[in-house]
C-alpha cells in the first residue's frame, strides 16, 4: 500500500553483478563501496547485499535487449535498453555524451535470487561481452530441461577466466 503511483521509472532496477579486481564496491572512496567485497562475489546493486561466490536463481523470463552505458572514464552510467541496435543508436546519437556512450548487445535474465533461508529477491542478471557465451549455454541448458522456464533451480558461479592479452578477470 502507498506504492500505487510508483512506476518502474522511478526505480531502479536490481541487478546481480560479479565483483572485480577493479570495482568500485571494493574502493572504501567509492559510493558503490561494500564492506567486505572481494572478488568473485556475487552481488545486488541496489541492495548491497554479497551473496557469496555461488547463489540459486529461477529464471523467470528472458530478454535480448541493446544497452546504453556511458564509459566509466566519462562518468559512468545506464542510460537506457532497447528492443533493437537500431533503437539503441538512434537514441545514443540524440545524447549529449553520444562520443562516450557504447551500445552493448545484452542478454537479461529475469530471475528470482534464493537465499538459504528460502526467501527471495527480484534481479536482473545482465550478460554481455564475454558473459554471452555463459548466456547461450544457461538458456540452452534451460530448453533442454524442458518444461517453463521458472521450473526449476539453477546454481551460479563466479570462475577465473583470462582474456586474450591473459589478463585474469571473473566471470
């Protein structure tokens, strides 16, 4: 109750992500900072909340969508999904910061977080760059389950991986 006139505009939108080496929920100077973020965890961003290395998700529907994201060195920053790339750079080039905005091709997964104890958050686990790989093969394993989508449990995982200048990153 009270909550009738919120719209999904005026929030923000939960999402799981992995800390890095460099991020800024590590950086004590940093608004994102979490007490006692290492790398490898998986997080809410709007909660702050680490999960650990490892949580349980349902996956509760699916999205390809093409991501606004200014460059961290310009600011930082979300700056809207779309349904197609032709959308997604339309509305990039009508942006102030166009020259520092890039439009990712994004995999979201709506999914539902359980906590050991049984009880749940609402997140967005957004998949891009060198996570669409891990995307494909969750949504393949997910078909070859059968059934809804929503129909069973999944465990994630944070693993090393390198890229191709070898440096070291999770995913």
């Amino acid at each position: 109750a009270g909550n009738e006139d919120v719209s999904i505009d005026d929030m923000v939108i939960p999402r799981v992500g992995i800390i890095q080496a460099l991020s800024p929920q590590k950086k004590k100077s940093q608004p994102e900072y979490i007490e006692g973020a290492e790398e490898g965890q998986i997080f809410n961003n709007v909660s702050s909340e680490i999960y650990g290395e490892e949580v349980n998700i349902v996956p509760a529907t699916f999205k390809k969508e093409w991501l606004l994201w200014v460059d961290r060195k310009a600011g930082g920053g979300f700056r809207g999904a779309y349904s197609s790339e032709a959308e997604a750079k339309a509305a990039r080039d009508e942006d102030e910061k166009a020259d520092d905005i890039d439009v990712i091709d994004t995999h979201q997964h709506f999914v539902l977080i359980i906590r050991p104890d049984g009880t749940t958050d609402e997140a967005v686990i957004s998949m891009s760059k060198s996570q669409a790989k891990i995307s494909r093969k969750l949504n393949s394993i997910i078909r070859m389950a059968g059934g809804p989508r929503f129909s069973r449990v999944y465990s994630l995982s944070s693993v090393e991986e390198a890229n191709a200048n070898g440096d070291l990153y999770m995913n």
